[in-house]
C-alpha cells in the first residue's frame, strides 16, 4: 500500500514540527555554595542599600553570603537591633551576560528560595521581594512578593510579570527610592532589547532585627531551535518515508 501523498506532506510536517521543538535552558545559576562567610562580591554581584551605602564586601549584616544552608544570602539588619537598618530597601544586582529574551521564546523564569528568618521578630506584611532587571539605561522592577508568599520557590516570569519602570533611575549605586517605582509600559512588559543586569530587591521590616534570606538563584528558558536543525530533522523523515514508499 503506498502512503498518499497529502499524508506525506502531513508526516514531514510533524517531522518538522518534532525536530524543531523547544527545550528548556538554564541561562544562569548561582547556589551561592562557600565554604566560608564572605561578602557577595565572592560571586561577582553587588548591592546596595537605598542610601547609596555599598554592601558588596560586607561579611557581616546587613549583606552577607553565610555558609549556612549550605550557602544563603542574608539581607536585611541585625540581630537584637544593633544595626540601623529598619525600614530600608536593598538591591543586589548579577552581570548575568547579556541575555535576548527572544532567543528564548520570551519566556525566561527567574527564580529563587527564600528561607525562612532565623530572627525572632518578623514582619511578613512589609518583607518582601522585588526582581529586577535592566534593559539599556531603564531598569525594572516586578510586583512585590510578600515574605507570606514566598516561603518556597518564588518564579517570576519574564513576558508574563507586571513589570514596572524604575523611574529616575539608572544607577542604583547612587541611592534609589522606590516610590519612583511607576506601572510599566504597554501591559507592563520589558522593552525590545536585552537584558544586562539582573537582581532582587529586599524590603526590610520595621523591626531592628528583621532579616531575610535567599539562595539559588536561577535564570531559565526555552530556547527557540535552530531552524537549520528543524529543517534537517524534517528532511530526514521525509526522505525515511519516500523509501518506505518505494
């Protein structure tokens, strides 16, 4: 019996479509392992407190990478109030490599674990989160994670997220403000172009020893296929059939 030739069409088109189909990429990892308490630097980020104070190579609080956990980022003030830091916000910021959101379906997920304080006074409506992420001189920030909801896992996806314009800022090493923070453009998403810095801001409670930590911090995607290699992988089930054809 020999195969039709629209359902041979419909066959090399499935092949097409098989050979051409996706898979997911981690584009950027870092588990912030050490064996050691060292400051952020260690892992070629930086950060910053909303002052303007750098924090990169600190070791001790409010910034610092601890090996407990295994390796966790602690941020926010001390413990039993020692450090005068309430009410502050804190941004640590990763030259990730320059990442095109439309090599990868513009689907890129930004993840992270928030564990929880070991301090005894928490704040969970005033704790939280927010990803940034620079495109050109603008930088973004997403909607805010409260500590309540991110007590695993916190993803945030890229095309998807409510992204909003950091407004008259474009270097936080400088001090930033994030009432400054506005809706963003067009339905809230990122601008055409490419990603050069990613990060995440913490919002620290109104309680001198309020503290929060994080830890593997991770970029994913789904890469879009060479169309060289759809092209192949569908010439080659086609050729597969026309000699069972024969």
């Amino acid at each position: 019996m020999k195969t039709r030739p629209t359902t041979l069409l419909l066959i090399a088109a499935l092949g097409l479509a098989a050979a051409g189909s996706a898979s997911a990429a981690v584009i950027y990892t870092e588990d912030f392992a050490t064996g050691t308490t060292t400051s952020i630097s260690t892992f070629s980020w930086t950060a910053y407190q909303d002052i303007g104070t750098n924090l990169t190579t600190n070791t001790a609080d409010p910034f610092y990478v601890a090996t407990f956990g295994g390796g966790q980022v602690y941020i926010g003030s001390g413990p039993n109030g020692n450090y005068p830091y309430t009410n502050a916000e804190f941004a640590m910021i990763s030259n990730a490599g320059t990442i095109d959101p439309t090599a990868y379906e513009n689907d890129l997920t930004i993840s992270f674990t928030r564990r929880s304080t070991d301090d005894s006074t928490q704040e969970a409506a005033t704790m939280g989160w927010r990803v940034l992420a620079q495109v050109g001189s603008t930088i973004y920030a997403s909607d805010f994670f409260s500590r309540t909801t991110t007590s695993t896992t916190t993803n945030v996806t890229v095309s998807d997220a409510v992204w909003r314009v950091w407004t008259d800022e474009t270097d936080l090493s400088d001090g930033f403000d994030i009432t400054d923070i506005t809706g963003g453009p067009t339905g809230g998403n990122l601008a055409a172009g490419n990603i050069s810095n990613i990060g995440i801001m913490a919002l620290d409670g109104s309680t001198a020893n309020d503290r929060m930590r994080l830890e593997n911090f991770s970029i994913t995607g789904t890469a879009v296929p060479e169309p060289s290699a759809a092209l192949l992988g569908g010439l080659g089930l086609l050729a597969l059939f026309r000699r069972r054809r024969s």
